[in-house]
C-alpha cells in the first residue's frame, strides 16, 4: 500500500472516529426550581417594603412584607424584579425610604417599593472615584449611600450633591494597597459614618465618615479575614470571616487599636468561611452563613450549628426579620439558595383544658418515648396515648389500666415489633404497682412488695426483656418482672435491698442506680461488661462505679438513651455519658459538652448524640456539637407551670406538664427551628401531572398539565424562569395539549372538549368548543390547525380560527389504499401539505395532497410484532418520520419504508421528539431514551425513577430538552450539536422512599487522578459520575435507600465494580459492599446493581455496553457512610469505579463525556502503531 493511500485512509477512520463521537450528556435537572435564578449576592429587609436579595447578572427578587412573616410556607415566596442593571451586583441596602443596590462595575439602582428601579445619577466626581474599579459593597449611614470598592475608593452619594475620598485615607493602609477590601457598613448609632472591613494582614476594620475622614483603624486579631459585620452600638459588634471565625467585639470603633478578643467557640459543621451576619441585640439572636451551605445561629456567645439540608452552595447573605412573635431568618446564596428558618419552636397539642388535638390525652401523666412514636399514660380515663404526628392525632389503648394512672415512673421497650410501657398506677393498700401496655392494650398489673408505710414505684427501667423498678416501705428495693417472656401478672423477689435508691436507669449492657449519698451503682446484663459481675435474679450483687463517682459530683438523675448508652446528671449540673459496651469497664464514660447553659435538668431523652433535656421551665437540645434552646415554651402554653417530662426523636419533642389543676396541663410539640426553601413565586404547582410541552421559540416553551396548570417558560443561563398564564381562562381543567404559530399558542383542555388561545396579547378561550373530544393538534398557521380524534368516524378535523371562533371541518379520505382510523397523535408538516396520525394497535397513517379537505390516504405497513396501540408522531423532515408506542415499540419512516427501532426498554414509550442524528423518547419507568440514527445506539437518562413521562420536548437553537409528566415531573438536560440527555442522573430517592427525600444533588465529572488526590482512591476507571448529595430532614438514625444511573462505554465485569465512599483524606479508602439481590429493607453500607428491567446484576455476570444501569445503595442517618455530623440529614459523596486490571488502567474514560482527545488518541494508536512499523521496515 503506498504512503498516500495509507494516510488517506488514516484520515477517513479519523473522521469517522469524530463523526460518530458520543453525545455530550448533561444532567436531568429539576426545573420546577425551588432555588432562583442566579448566584445572591445579598439581602436587605425593610418591615413595610419587604425583602429585596440581589445578585449576578443584574437580576434582582422582591418578597412583599405581607409574604415575609406568612406562616403558610407556600405565601413565603419571591417575584423577579428587573433593576436597570447587567453585570453583577455586589450588594443591596435600605435608607429608611429606600432599596439601593450596587453592581460591580459601579451602576447604582434604587427603589421605593422594591419593585420599580430607577438608575441612580452620581455626579461626575463621584462616578470618577469609582469607574474602572471593583466595587465590592453598599451601605446607607443615616439616609445616605456609599459604594465602596475593593482598593479603597469609594463615592459618598447624598443624593447626587456630593462625594468624598475614601481612598485617600486608606492609601496606606495595607486592606487597601492588597485590594483586600470585602465591604462596607454603616455603623449603627450614628448618621455620618461607616466602617470598611476586609483582610490583608494588618488593620482589617475602619471606621470612616462620609466626608471621608480616616477616625480609627482596628486590627482584629483573631478574625483576620473580615467578610462582614453585624454591629449593634460601636461597642458591641460581631465580626465573620475565614476559617469559622466569628468575633463578638466590645473595642470601641471610634477609637481603633488591636482587638484581641478571643473567637467564639464554634462546634458543629466543617469549619467553613463565614460570609455573613445578621444579629439583632434586642431578641439575642442572629444567624451567621457560610461556604458549602453551613448555617449557625449566634446567642450572646453561644454558636449552635444549624442543620438545613436545602442548600449546599455558599451563602452570602443574611436578613432577620422580627414581627411580634414571628422571629426569622432568611438566607441567600449561590445558585439561587433562597431559605428561612424560624425561631417558632412549639406547637400546642393540649392548653389546659382545651385539647388543641382533638384525640390528645386530657391529663398527661408522664411520657416515653420508642422510635418516633410519644407514648403518654392519661390519669383522666386511665388509658394510654400514642402518637407519631402529636400535633395532628392520637390513638388510645381499648384496653385501661384497672388502677388510676399516676404521674411520675415510667418506661419503655421495644422487643421485635412489640412495644412496652410500663407506667406507675396507684397502690392497693401497702402495695406498689405497675401495668404494662404492649403496643396500647393494658396486660395487667404487676404487685411491687407490701411494706409500711405504703410503698410507691418510684423509678422503672428496662433491660433486656425484663422491667426493673423499685418500691419502699422505709427501705429501698429493686424488683424484676420479665414482661417479653409473657409473665406480665407479679414481680420477681427482690433483687436489691438495703439500698436508698434515689434513680433507676439502664443501658443496654447494665442496670444502674443511684444509691446512698448519690454513689452511681451498677449490675451487668449477661456477658458485659467483664469488670461487673453477671446479673442474676434473687441476687443483691451490685459493683459501686468508682471511676464514675470520681468524675462526677453527686448523681441527681439516670437516664436511658434510645441508642443503649446511659446519661448521668450530677448536682452541679453537668451531663455525663456512659458508654460500657465491649467489655469496656464501668468507669468509661465522657463528659458532654459542658456549655450546657440552663438550669437543673429535670428529664433527658434522645440518643448519645442528640439529647433533648428539660428543665424546670425550658428544655434544651444538644445535637453532639452545639446547645440550643427551645424558645419560647410559656408563649406557645401560657398556663403551663412547669415542665415534668420530656420525650424526643432526633430533633423533635413534646413535653408536658403534669400539674394537679386541669387548667394548667399542658402538651406542647417541636420540631425544633428548622429551614424552609423560599421559592420563586413563579415555581410550577409541581404537585400536578404535566401532560404536554410546546417549544415556542429557542427560549420560550409552555408547560401545561392537570389541575389547570399552564406555564410559559423562558430559557436563560440553563434554567428557566416561569410565569403562570391564563388562570382565569383554564381555572382548575386540565391541559391536555399544546401547540402554537408564531406568538400564537393553541390548548387542548378539559379532555379535548374545549380549547383556548392566546394571540400574542391575551388568553381566552375558544368560544364554540369541538365537536367531539380532540386526542392531539398541531398549528401550521395563526389561524389553521390539524386536530385528531378516536372517537368519531371523522377522525381528522381542520380547525379554522377567526377571532376568537373556531370552525371545525371534518376531512375525509380522497384517494389511496388506506382508510381513516382512530388517531392517538399527529404532527404535520410545516407546508400543511403531510401529515402522520398514530393510533391503535400499529395503524400509522401518512395523508398526502389535500384537495379541498379531502387526502390522499396511505395505511403505513409497520415492522415487527404489533403494539396495543402507539401514542406519538414527529416529522423531523420528509425522510425522517419517528413513532413510538407501548412495549417499547420504536419505528423510523423514510417515507416510503418503516424500519423497527429495536428499543432499550419494554416499557411504554409516550412521547418523541428528533432533531439532527438524536431521536428522544419518553417513556412510562422514568426515562428518556436517546436514539444516535448515526450508529444505531441507544443512551439512557433517569428523569425520575418509577414515574410516568408522559412528554419530552426541546430548542435545538436553544440547547435543552425539556421532559415533564407524573407528579409533576418536570426537568430538564441541556443538549449541544452532538446530541443531548443523560445517561448519568444525579441521585434520586431509591426504593420505598418519598419522592422529596433529597434536598440538593449534583455531579461532576472527575479524574481517576484527581479522586486519588483528594480521597485516596485506587487508580480505576470512573463510571459515570461523582455524586454529591444531601437529604431534607429526616428521623435521626434512620437508613434510607439511594440510586443513579450510568452507561459503560465498554462491557464491564460485575466482580470489577467498587462503589467508594468519598471522605474528605487521601487516606480514606470506604468502599460500599456489593449484593447479588436488593435488600428486604434500606440498609447501611450496601449496594447493587440493576439492569433496565430492575433485575439485579450478579457477581460474575457482565455489564453490556451503551446500557443504562442503575446503582442503588443505603445510607443510615449518622453512620460511616454519613458525612453529616447533624442527626438528622444524611449527605454523601459517592463514586463507582472499576477497579480490575482488566477494567482500570488509571485512564478515565467517561460515558458521560463527548468524544474527546483521550478517545480519539486511543482509538488511533493502532494505525500509529502501524505506521511506526511501515516504516521500521
């Protein structure tokens, strides 16, 4: 072969190679946005014009006043305002009268309302001071404005009268000489100056007048990096910054000088750079925002962490809003993060003798709680309560206790799927007694020993199948009963005596009491601890904790936690935590955090790692890194006296009261303060199924769908911002249809037997509805549409529209072999002059040359085995004709011959929609499957698992495909000139769970070598994507079920797989374990593999391919494969790799990726290697 025809056809395999290069696939992304619309720069709240949050791109939001302090979550939202501004803005501030904001580049905007914006004119001294800098914040002293940039610069604007030179008093200083500037301030108290913060090294905070004079320079020594303050009066402040730095500074801003100031503590989280602060000294409480979407609320010096499990992304600003009662704080941050969280912690459940729960119990005794479920005895009908949901119903035992229920002991178990409570009730005589209720029904009393005087059960315990509590008759005595055994009738003999029992409580390894003088005594379960002898019934052997009571002070109280570890309070109240499992001696335990800041704890509840704990009058939680107070108890209950007992799931907690007078019981619920997305007032009802998506233009589509639902749609920087249309023309029918000409847009509605129109200007609905009951149309004018039905022998009508009239035509069959049938769907060509119809079975219709209503009719002949019926139709051009239908039918029409489409999936397939070589299908399993007519392949993309797509829709021009259907669903993928849609989702809830499990989610794509940098990993090969993820709030230590999809580009060895639990150490190393069929349950750890059809992938079996394969796996909340400390909230970065020699060489070739360099470089190294040798010849 000579030279030249070598090259040539080393050429020609080239191209072919880019050619035929994969499509380059973006993930599904949600596009009923719960997040607006670019990144937030900041926010601003004036109590009677509202909020006003600012960011990139000139884009600005307003939520009105009434909006902002709305207690129905679905009120809290924003409308996108439109300030005369481009770029960035950097900030937004409030003179009193009026919203100023600042971009970048110095364009200066203000509004009254904030709604209405108006340019800001400097004068030309001021915009000197500024042009051609970066101006980095905005502040209004008094009801002035200074802009401030990054090198000191900045423009005093009072109105257009004036200006002064910041800059010039600042030129030597080092904040200004680094650009090191972040922002400006005004500082509260005065009319006349501000204070400029920053880094740099050096004086870091300055205060300076609006004529700008320099009055003092502060360096404040353990925040140096400043990135905002909140300031109070010039002698309390709070500075933020780098590394989790927060400062509460007393050092006079008037008179400068080192601030050394140590930084509060701050616990919980990861330690991010703080961004921002809002702090009100009135109420005593302020939240501060930081990086990677970490949430911390500040109290005089106490920093709680505060779980939100809605945004990921930095928050950069923060605005308190305080309205009577009404306490919040909203959040903004990158990619639209818009949240709120309220310091409204109760909910009433019973007042007095008002049940606020109809179903509550009236007289609450004492209260245990078991899995999330609140257990409560009632002394005024002796039965006892549960409940899951305290705040809307209760359920009683049929069953009553045959003793009066008294306050006071109390305790439960689970064994298997039973409960157990065991609950003081009144004594007969000298006798003590309890009744046992398993899951609600009462099993009988239990008699404690007779003693003079009357004895009482004082405390209750369980361990180990067994209820351990003590009576009295001048002595104390420690009894047994083993009520999972069905002995539920009397007590075991004594088990101690001669012991002044003053607390009972066990772990799961050991009984424990308090005896004389507050000594801490244990016994051992069977087995462990070692250091304790074994406990047996009949026997007083009891071990004094020696270790524990040199620790501690005196023990006041033992408590159980729901994690089988053991509290300890002592009198001064400090809380310890036992931990004797493992054979560990009895001495092992841990102090927890001792910034407890309340009073005498009075009952504690929860697990080891979230302990709800009441006091007298307030109760509290700790989360493992923080203190929190429930706030305002008395306000939520005011005739509650007291709290007498506590119970807790994670972070939620009733508490009671169990005073004698009706008139002071109580029963109040929390949940803690938690956050809240505040979404875009244009956000779809995404509780509503989405039938139908017209492309209108390259940005504009419209989304119509159950329940009057109908949307326009415009596409900007890869999202879209949505605006409800029509509502009072569709009200509450559904959308079936839509299509459009030009500025027109036509409906289907009310199940094809009305229709609407909009011209360009207005909705309004087509005044003489259709003869029967339409199935799809198609616009080929403004004023001419093709309409099909499967309900009437005329199943094709031409629509003519005349204002607001419609004239329906019938059209009939002119010529030709075929008939007129039944139609599905239809789409016609854009001339008017072809048209397809699809209906059952596998009729397929192409309809030709229209004389005067009249077509020529040519029944299509179909491939392969006939489908019950087929749904849709889209001419591409006149080649290239696609219809879809159930069991996975796929066929492609050249005009003259019909070709099967072998499809990747059986499931019904809705819709279709093509454009260059990709033809997308939607189907009924939550996919949208992209057929390459190129290379004849298929990829897959995850939508939403187990979920309808009824449509796919897109904008070549504007590169994204829209898909919409159950629920709902309605998401969207950018696609380029070489194709588009996913074949690697981003994770999805997984089996069994809610559909709004997950709170954000993203992937990247990495390299083999950048996982190795950062996590350790072993060199592989990455399939898919890198996950990120994180949950809403969820009940704390419970284990959920996950999933994503991905496509192999080449065949895969299941034995080759390893899903990697990314930590953050070039150490860490935590794989998942791989089973060969999915779970009875959720389950931490654990992972599987399933194919298109859900059938589990098993060890020594082979994945194909360019076919979509699903991972599912399991997460416990606060196990080794949670990354979120909180309880609560589960995050976790995942990534599957194959790992083989066979699989790996250290390369990363990604499906999700176009055909790139290291594809084509491999793929040419034969024919290189093939020349090298030509030419060694």
């Amino acid at each position: 072969m000579s030279t030249n025809k070598f090259k040539l056809s080393f050429i020609s395999i080239f191209f072919f190679i880019l050619l035929t290069s994969y499509p380059v696939h973006a993930a599904w992304t949600p596009d009923a946005p719960t997040a607006l619309g670019t990144d937030l720069a900041g926010i601003v709240m004036d109590t009677g014009d509202g909020l006003v949050a600012v960011g990139d791109d000139g884009k600005a939001y307003h939520m009105t006043a009434a909006n902002m302090v709305d207690t129905t979550a679905a009120n809290v939202v924003w409308a996108q305002v439109y300030p005369p501004a481009s770029t960035d803005f950097v900030g937004v501030a409030h003179d009193g009268s009026n919203f100023w904001a600042a971009t970048e580049n110095g364009t200066i905007v203000s509004s009254a309302d904030g709604i209405t914006w108006a340019t800001a004119s400097l004068t030309a001294a001021a915009r000197t001071a500024i042009d051609g800098k970066t101006v980095v914040g905005i502040a209004c002293p008094g009801a002035d404005v200074v802009v401030v940039t990054n090198d000191g610069a900045g423009a005093y604007f009072d109105f257009g009268v004036g200006w002064a030179s910041i800059g010039a008093n600042l030129s030597g200083e080092t904040i200004a000489t680094t650009s090191s500037i972040k922002g400006v301030r005004e500082l509260t108290g005065t009319a006349d100056a501000f204070v400029v913060f920053g880094g740099g090294g050096g004086n870091n905070l300055y205060n300076v007048t609006k004529a700008g004079v320099l009055t003092a320079g502060l360096n404040v020594n353990n925040c140096p990096v400043i990135n905002d303050i909140s300031i109070q009066t010039a002698t309390s402040w709070y500075a933020v910054g780098d590394s989790a730095k927060i400062v509460l500074g007393t050092t006079d801003l008037a008179v400068g000088g080192a601030v050394a100031t140590a930084a509060l503590t701050v616990t919980g989280g990861s330690s991010p750079n703080f961004l921002s602060i809002d702090y009100n000294t009135a109420d005593t409480f302020g939240y501060v925002a930081g990086a990677s979407g970490e949430v911390f609320r500040v109290s005089g010096e106490a920093v709680t962490y505060k779980a939100q499990g809605i945004a990921t992304e930095n928050l950069n600003g923060v605005a308190l809003v305080i309205s009577g009662s009404l306490r919040r704080a909203f959040i903004v941050g990158n990619a639209g993060a818009s949240l709120y969280g309220g310091e409204t912690f109760w909910n009433a459940v019973l007042t007095g003798a008002t049940k606020d729960v109809a179903t509550a119990p009236g007289d609450p005794q004492s209260i245990v709680a078991l899995s999330g479920t609140y257990y409560i005895p009632s002394g005024d009908d002796e039965k006892l309560y549960s409940s899951t949901a305290p705040t809307t119903s209760w359920a009683s035992a049929g069953a009553v206790s045959t003793q009066a229920v008294e306050s006071g002991a109390i305790a439960g178990a689970e064994v298997t799927t039973d409960d157990y409570v065991a609950v003081k009730v009144a004594g007969t005589g000298l006798l003590a007694r309890i009744t046992i209720f398993t899951n609600g029904a009462a099993t009988g009393l239990i008699t404690a020993l007779a003693g003079t005087p009357p004895v009482t059960a004082d405390y209750i315990a369980a361990l180990n199948g067994n209820f351990y509590f003590t009576s009295s008759d001048g002595t104390k005595f420690v009894q047994s009963i083993a009520f999972a055994s069905g002995d539920a009738n009397s007590a075991d003999a004594s088990i101690a005596s001669g012991i002044a029992v003053s607390g009972l409580a066990a772990s799961a390894n050991g009984l424990y009491l308090i005896g004389d003088a507050g000594a801490v005594k244990a016994m051992a379960a069977t087995g462990t601890p070692t250091v304790l002898t074994n406990l047996s019934v009949n026997t007083n052997v009891w071990t004094t904790a020696t270790d524990i009571n040199t620790a501690i002070g005196t023990a006041t109280g033992l408590y159980p936690t729901s994690d089988g570890k053991l509290i300890i309070v002592d009198n001064t109240n400090k809380i310890f935590l036992v931990s004797d499992s493992g054979g560990a001696a009895i001495g092992t335990l841990a102090a927890v955090d001792q910034n407890y800041s309340g009073a005498a704890p009075t009952y504690v509840s929860g697990s080891s790692t979230d302990l709800i704990v009441s006091t007298a009058t307030d109760v509290w939680r700790y989360n493992a890194a923080s203190w929190e107070k429930y706030d305002g108890l008395s306000t939520a209950i005011s005739v509650m006296n007291a709290v007498d007992g506590v119970a807790s799931s994670g972070a939620n907690a009733v508490a009671i009261d169990t005073d004698g007078l009706n008139t002071n019981r109580g029963i109040a619920y929390s949940t803690g303060a938690s956050f809240a997305a505040a979404a875009p007032e244009t956000q779809p009802d995404v509780s509503s199924t989405i039938n139908t998506i017209y492309n209108a233009t390259s940005t504009d589509i419209y989304v119509g769908g159950d329940n009057g639902l109908l949307y326009k749609g415009v596409y900007a920087s890869e999202s879209f911002t949505w605006t409800r249309v029509n509502e009072g023309v569709v009200g509450s029918k559904p959308v079936n249809r839509l299509t459009g000409y030009g500025s027109n847009v036509f409906g289907l509605i009310k199940g094809g037997t009305e229709m609407i129109m909009y011209d360009g200007t207005n909705w309004s609905a087509v005044t003489n509805n259709p003869p029967v009951a339409f199935t799809d149309i198609k616009a080929v004018s403004a004023t001419t549409l093709y309409a099909s039905t499967a309900t009437a022998a005329n199943y094709l009508y031409k629509i003519t529209i005349a204002g607001t009239t419609a004239t329906y035509t019938p059209q009939t069959k002119g010529g030709g072999a075929g008939v007129l049938v039944a139609l599905n769907a239809l789409d016609v060509s854009t001339d008017g002059q072809t048209l397809y119809g699809v209906g059952a079975g596998n009729n397929a219709l192409k309809l030709t040359s229209p004389v005067a209503d009249a077509w020529t009719v040519e029944q299509i002949t179909m491939p392969g085995a006939a489908p019950t019926a087929m749904y849709d139709v889209v001419i591409q051009e006149a080649s290239k004709v696609y219809m879809v239908g159930d069991t996975g039918y796929a066929v492609s029409y050249d005009g003259s011959t019909a070709t099967l489409i072998t499809a990747p999936a059986a499931t019904i397939l809705n819709s279709v929609w093509a454009y260059e070589t990709h033809v997308y299908a939607a189907d009924s399993n939550g996919y949208v499957h992209d057929y390459n007519t190129s290379d004849s392949t298929w990829t897959s993309g995850l939508v939403q698992a187990s979920t309808n797509i009824k449509v796919v829709s897109g904008s070549a021009k504007g590169g994204f495909l829209v898909s919409g259907g159950q629920n709902g669903v309605l998401k969207r993928t950018t696609i380029s000139s070489s194709g588009g849609g996913d074949s690697s989702s981003a994770v999805q809830p997984g089996a069994g769970e809610d559909s709004d499990l997950i709170s954000s989610a993203s992937s990247s794509v990495p390299t083999s070598t950048a996982l190795t940098t950062s996590y350790g990993t072993p060199s592989m090969t990455v399939l898919g994507r890198q996950q990120s993820f994180q949950t809403k709030a969820i009940t704390a230590d419970s284990t959920h079920n996950f999933l994503f999809t991905f496509t192999p580009s080449t065949n895969i060895a299941v034995n080759d797989l390893k899903l990697f639990k990314l930590l953050a150490s070039t150490s860490s190393n935590l794989t998942y374990s791989r089973l060969n069929a999915a779970p009875a349950s959720a389950t931490d750890g654990v992972y599987w593999i399933t194919d298109n059809s859900g059938g589990v992938m098993v060890s020594g079996e082979t994945l194909s391919a360019n076919s979509v394969y699903t991972v599912n796996f399991g997460i416990k909340d606060n196990g080794s494969y949670d990354t979120n400390t909180a309880a609560g909230v589960i995050a976790d970065p995942v990534v599957l790799g194959a790992t083989s020699s066979s699989g790996s060489s250290g390369c990363v070739f990604n499906p999700a990726q176009s055909m790139s360099l290291e594809w084509i470089l491999l793929m040419i190294t034969p024919f290189l290697v093939a020349v090298r040798n030509r030419y060694k010849k």
